[in-house]
C-alpha cells in the first residue's frame, strides 16, 4: 500500500507529465479520481480511529511527533 508521501509524489509527477504532454487529460483525470478515492479512504480510517479513540495506521506511520495526549501524530 502507498504512503501518502507516495500518493503525493505520484500526483506531483502526473502534473508534470500532463502540463509536459506526456499524458493526456482523460488518463491524468481518472488517475487523480483514484487518487482521491484513496485519500478519502485514508481520511476516513483516521476520523474512525480519533473518534474511537484508538491507534490507526496513519497516525503510526506519520512522524513520531508527539502531541499533549501522548497520540502519536
């Protein structure tokens, strides 16, 4: 599963090819709709896991910056 380091890296690189003409708008626009489907699903996972109050995958694999409550964020 990507990171959304990766996710980021991946969008960044599809906007130079587009604006390079390497890709065309149809392939860069479905692969952008993917893209935010699996932000979607990442946001949610999180809301989940801060409403419940426990650990999430995100929040583990983010920088281990800790915040007053002792979360990792």
């Amino acid at each position: 599963m990507k990171t959304l380091s990766d996710v980021k890296q991946d969008m960044s690189e599809l906007y130079d090819q587009l604006k390079s003409g390497q890709v065309d708008l149809k392939t860069a626009a479905e692969l952008a709709n993917i893209s935010g489907k699996f932000l979607k699903a990442e946001q949610l996972e999180l809301a989940t896991a801060v409403f419940l109050n426990t650990p999430s995958k995100f929040i583990a694999d983010s920088t281990s910056k800790r915040i007053p409550d002792n979360r990792v964020i």
